[in-house]
C-alpha cells in the first residue's frame, strides 16, 4: 500500500475468507475436503458480516443516529462483531447471552465497551430469564434502541446470500457438491444454501444440530418434540426453539453431534492442520467425518468454521475442563471407539486430543 492512500478502514476488511483444504486431516480419503475460514474476518468468526450488513441496513433506513444504544440476544460472536462495530460508529451496545458462554467470549465484549447480561442457559426460550426474553425486554427499556432479534430477522440470512454464498461458488469454480455448516440462528446455512442451489440445484445442504437441540427432528417431523431437549455445552449450535431466520427447505438434512465428539475433533485441527478454531468448529468437521464415507468420490465438499480458537481456552482447551467433562480419562466404550476411530484413520496420538 502507498501511504499516500487512503487507508483501508477495518469494516472493509469484512469477508473474503480464505477457503483452506484440509488434506493433512483427511488424508486416507480420496475426497479433499475444504474449509471456509471465518476466523479471517476481523471479529474473529462469520457474524461480522451480519451484523455489518443489519446495522448498515438500519442507518439507510434511519433507525440508527450517534450515541444510538444497539442490543442483542447473542451466544457471544455476534455481539462481539456488534461491539466492535459500535466502538467504530459511535453507538452503544448491549448484549444478552446464556451462560454457556465461554469466559473469553465475556472478557472481549466487555472489553469492547458492550454491557453485558448473563442469564441462565437451561431454561425454556420463553422463560423470562431465557437470554431471547431478556434481550427484548432490554430492547424495550432502553430509549432509542434497536434491537437486531438475528434469530428471527431476514436480513440475517440475507448477509450471507450476498457475501459468502457468493465467495464460496467463486473459490471452488462452481464445483462444490456439498456444504457442511452448523445451525443456531440458521441464517449462515440458510443463506448459503440458498445462494448455491440458485448456481446449481443438485448441491446438497447438510445442516449440522446438537445432541439435545431440537433442530434434525424438527426438519424431519414439521414438530417440536420437548424429549430431544437436554443440557449440552455447545454454543452457536443447535436451539431450543424455531429460529425463524432458518429457511428448513434451503437444508436438506442434518446431521447429530456430541459435545464430546467436537471438542476433540476441535482439539485435534490445530496439531494436524495448525488451525485454531473454536467449538462449533469441532462440531461441523465431526458432521464431515460421519458423513465422508457415503459421498461420492468425485464430491467437493465445503465446510464452514464459524469462528477462532481463542475464545475457548478455558473450555476445550483447558485439560482441567475436559477431565472435569470426564473426557479425558475414565472413558466408556464408546469414547474409547470414536478414539481408536481417530487414531486409525487419520492417525492422531489420542494422548495429544
């Protein structure tokens, strides 16, 4: 760059990920899979480019003037893009988040300037305590407010219908065959899908929900079952109700996975690929690894790693919190299977997971 020019300002550095093959991590499969990095945005995750595209969308229409207050129900990425975006617009933000929410995730979002409200996380999403409740009820108590509700406003998934979908497309040549991507919100999946079966039909969307969300039965049923619920210590994945942002005809299917079996694989991607990443990472590569011995050879698989590593390290990534899971020792059959399974086929040390 001449310094003679006009400095790129931050925002603009939003989008144009990078797509990374994962070939070190599948290397016995015969399909290469590739990965959408969002942690390359300057928030650190994919929700950078929702929440730039509501906010902008709300001064175009007038909604937003200096020292305006910004608030949002968030599991922490969102409200740190949004926090973030504030600091560089001049508004104030107040966020809501479930106590699920990884330690870092606070730190950073104070340390943006953002008031935040911690409210239990294992209480129905219509409980008055629920972080969707308390959000709102912030939202109206606070004069000159707006509220970016992303689990319920279109302009989520349409972010990412006009910038990701597209980068996508463009960084595989219009040949991917298969997009992995985890559903909170279901604007990211819903978005992006959308986006690539415009360019072609036949790309199959494959959703990826929790163990004790509701999500799969929902697409599978049209109804809400109240036995899928169950704690579980993902975040950004999976939900407790119907999130009006995910488009379910856009997903095709989607596939279940463990808070075991993501935090391992989460732990494994930096030692194998040097990538570090964050939960629901883990648990989107964990769908793949399910799913890559059914797709056809010629397929060209895209998943996408909502956000970095670094807001976990005192959950993931902390030993002391994965022996307090009883994750890593004391393992049951099956733990000791999904091991032996990673060591044999990508050949990993499960001493080092």
């Amino acid at each position: 760059m001449n310094l003679n020019d006009k400095p790129t300002t931050l925002l603009k550095t939003i989008g144009n990920t990078p797509m990374i093959p994962l070939d070190k991590f599948f290397h016995l499969s015969p399909i290469r899979v590739f990965a959408k990095v969002e942690s390359y945005n300057p928030g650190h995750s994919m929700k950078d480019r929702v929440a730039l595209h509501i906010i902008e969308e709300a001064e175009r229409r007038g909604e937003l003037r200096p020292g305006s207050t910004i608030v949002e129900t968030t599991s922490g990425n969102t409200g740190y893009s949004i926090a973030m975006i504030c600091a560089l617009k001049g508004y104030k933000c107040i966020v809501a988040v479930n106590s699920k929410c990884a330690q870092e995730k606070l730190n950073v979002l104070r340390a943006m300037g953002a008031e935040v409200h911690v409210c239990p996380a294992n209480v129905p999403a219509d409980h008055p305590d629920s972080y969707y409740c308390t959000g709102a009820r912030l939202a109206k108590e606070t004069p000159g407010s707006i509220y970016i509700n992303q689990y319920f406003n279109p302009k989520n998934a349409e972010s990412y219908y006009l910038t990701a979908g597209p980068e996508i497309w463009n960084q595989t040549e219009g040949k991917i065959t298969h997009f992995f991507a985890c559903s909170g919100t279901g604007g990211t999946i819903s978005g992006i899908g959308k986006y690539l079966k415009e360019q072609n039909s036949a790309v199959e969307v494959i959703g990826v929900d929790a163990v004790g969300s509701i999500l799969k039965k929902y697409k599978e049923t049209g109804e809400i079952d109240p036995n899928e619920l169950q704690p579980y210590r993902m975040e950004g994945v999976g939900k407790n109700m119907i999130p009006s942002a995910t488009d379910f005809s856009t997903i095709d299917r989607f596939v279940k996975v463990n808070d075991f079996e993501s935090a391992h694989v989460a732990r494994m991607l930096p030692l194998v690929e040097g990538l570090m990443c964050g939960y629901s990472s883990g648990a989107a590569i964990a769908a793949v690894i399910k799913e890559i011995a059914s797709l056809p050879k010629d397929a060209v698989p895209v998943v996408l790693l909502p956000d970095h590593g670094e807001r976990y390290m005192t959950k993931i990534f902390d030993d002391r919190w994965m022996q307090g899971q009883e994750w890593l020792n004391d393992f049951t059959p099956s733990v000791k299977d999904f091991l032996e399974e990673l060591k044999e086929t990508y050949r990993v040390n499960p001493t080092l997971l």
